[in-house]
C-alpha cells in the first residue's frame, strides 16, 4: 500500500507517518522509484504499537525507539525478554528520578526479602519495588509488612493471568511485544480497579 | 520557628519556600513584623505533603493546589472526598487526553457492568476504568471478562487493606490527606509488585 493508504488505515497522518520513519521508528517500505514506496501489514502494525506506546503509555520518542529496538533485537531468554520489558516500562523520567533519590533504604531490602526472594533481586522490578518502597518511608508512610503481604498475594493472582503458559509458545518478539503493550495497555486499569474497589469498600465500611 | 529553621527541619530549601508561599501551596506563617514571619508544625507537614505530590506523584503545581485547596476544605461525606481524591489524581494531562479520545466503548460499558455495580457509576474511578478498558480495546488488546473478574478480585483484597474501617474516625481532611498521599505513594508499589510477580510467575512456568 502507499503511505496515503497506511494513514487512512492507521488514522494517523501522512506528517507523522514521515516523522516515524525519519525517527527510526518505523521500518522503511519497500523502495518502488526514488519518491515511491510501498508498505505492508508489518507496518500497520508498528504504527499502532507506536500510537499505543505514545498515547496510552505516554512514553517519549526516545523510550519507545528503546522499545522498536529491543523488539527487533529480543532477549534470548523469557526471564532477560521481562527484565527488558520492565527496564523499558520504567522510562527516562523515572531513570534519573531514581538515579537522584540514592539507593535502597535498609528497611526496604528487608521487606523485599520478606517477599520470598524474587528470582533476581537486582531486576528492574525489584529495584523499582525497593524504590518505591523507600520513597513511601521516607515521606513518612512506611507500608506495614502484612499490607504488602496482602497486596503481593492479590498481585501474583494478577501476574498469573498476565504470564501463562501458552505464552512460552510465541516468538520472543511477540513475548517482548506482549510484555511491553500488555503492561503499558492493562497497568491504568489495574489501579482503576483499585479506585474502584475503594470506592465500594467505603461505602461498605460506612454503611456496613 | 524561622523560615530558615523550616527549610532545614524539612530539608526544602528557602527560596523553594518562598515560591510555595507565593503559589498558595503553604499558608503563610504568623507575621512578628513586616520582614519575619514565624512558622510551626502545620507547616512542617504541608511542605513534607507537597514535596510527596511533587517528588513522588509527579503532580503539577497547579494539582497541587487543587489538593491544598480540596483539603482546606474537604468534602463533607466519605463518598464525595474518595471522588475528589480519584479526580484529583488522575492528573491534568490524563483529564485533557480522556477529552480527546471520547467517550466509553459500549464494550467497556457491558464489562464494568459486570463487575457489579460501582456505588456511582459515573464516578471518576469508574470513568477512569471505562476509558482504560475502552484503551484497550481500541489498541487491539481487548482484555477477557474473566482476566478483569480474576484482576477485580485482586484489587478488592487491595482495597481492603487501603481503606479501613478506623478510618471512619478520622477528619475529613485527614481522610482525604490518606486518600491522596496514600494511592500516590502506593501504586508504584502495587505496580512494581505486579512485575516482581510477573518474573516470579515467569520463573516457574518456564522451569515447572
């Protein structure tokens, strides 16, 4: 198809198709004549994971070529593939927030490892939980062992339906894809659910 | 205390004072004379509260004093405050994007349905779930009824533990400060909870 078709299929404009590919992050189409070229399924495809990535996960133009490059070059193992995932995720913004509030504090590592050690205590996700553990105590809201406790358990019920075994069949680009837009698409309506329960839970607690 | 005695209990320092005083973040101290001002414990714990929705929420100023002003005056029953906490949080940028994306997906409308129904379906939780189902759906990532039924429950454990019953005694204000400070503070946790679990869950599909 020509690019005129790849906007009206994608709803995204001829201007900002160009912009993506001059940015990298979208592949080149097929070179027909020097002003020509043509574009395929593989295409629209990456523009809606762009447009995702963009306008639901509000990731900047540089974390999301992070994105298009890792999945063009995935991690050779599923555990390395959600490691990158989560590296991914945490974007720029958080990176050097995190690089500027120091380390881990002591009382943080001891909940993480009342957790049960996580399969890699120095992953992106353990240290984005370390992290966030740390800014909550030192804003004066340390949260009680049996609360995260509680909320562990509810998340591993979440984890389990976001990492099943079918899913060990796919390509590691598919995986990749899968982890990144998954967790980007589905992070807002997990803690829309929690707003939500709060809601009936208060409306319980004061008319129970 | 001195202004200078505030910015070094709060580790703030004075011209960033300065700037919350004339922002109408902080409220202004006791004047002694046209040139000094005294400050006491209240403003200890304003700076800390804006400092938290700063560092931590990422809020803007101008949600900030949104917060300030929702607690100076607090709405008068539980079910109102859990609202303007959830608006409040949802962030200028997300309001002005859910104004562009539309409205809900009749999709979305029939799933948040069947989660039961929410006290106020036309709460901002509920809208703030409509539109992250809707997201989804439009991504091409359409979430099952029964992967929101397994995650609802979840959160409903979470909610649980955020929203108690001795809260009930407590000033509206307070409960409101709770409400705010305690999701901005927790769901990075909640969040990286979820990842630590993916990698657990991720371990044990691939070894078991």
């Amino acid at each position: 198809m020509r690019i005129s078709e790849l906007a009206a299929t994608t709803g995204v404009t001829i201007p900002t198709l160009k912009y993506y590919l001059r940015e990298g992050l979208l592949h080149p189409g097929a070179t027909e004549s020097a002003t020509r070229a043509t574009y395929d399924d593989s295409h629209v495809e990456r523009v809606r994971l762009v447009r995702t990535l963009v306008d639901v996960g509000r990731l900047s133009i540089d974390r999301v070529r992070e994105v298009v490059s890792a999945l063009e070059h995935p991690p050779a193992t599923r555990h390395e593939l959600l490691g990158t995932a989560h590296d991914v995720l945490r974007g720029p913004e958080q990176a050097a927030h995190d690089e500027t509030v120091g380390g881990i504090a002591p009382e943080a590592l001891e909940q993480l490892a009342s957790l049960g050690s996580p399969p890699c205590s120095d992953s992106p996700a353990a240290r984005q939980l370390g992290l966030a553990l740390t800014a909550a105590t030192t804003a004066g809201w340390p949260i009680e062992t049996e609360t995260l406790r509680v909320w562990a358990t509810a998340m591993r019920s979440v984890a389990e339906r976001d990492v099943r075994a079918e899913l060990g069949a796919v390509s590691p680009a598919d995986a990749l894809r899968y982890a990144v837009i998954g967790n980007v698409l589905t992070d807002p309506v997990v803690i829309a659910l929690r707003r939500v329960a709060q809601e009936q839970v208060s409306v319980e607690v004061v008319t129970g």
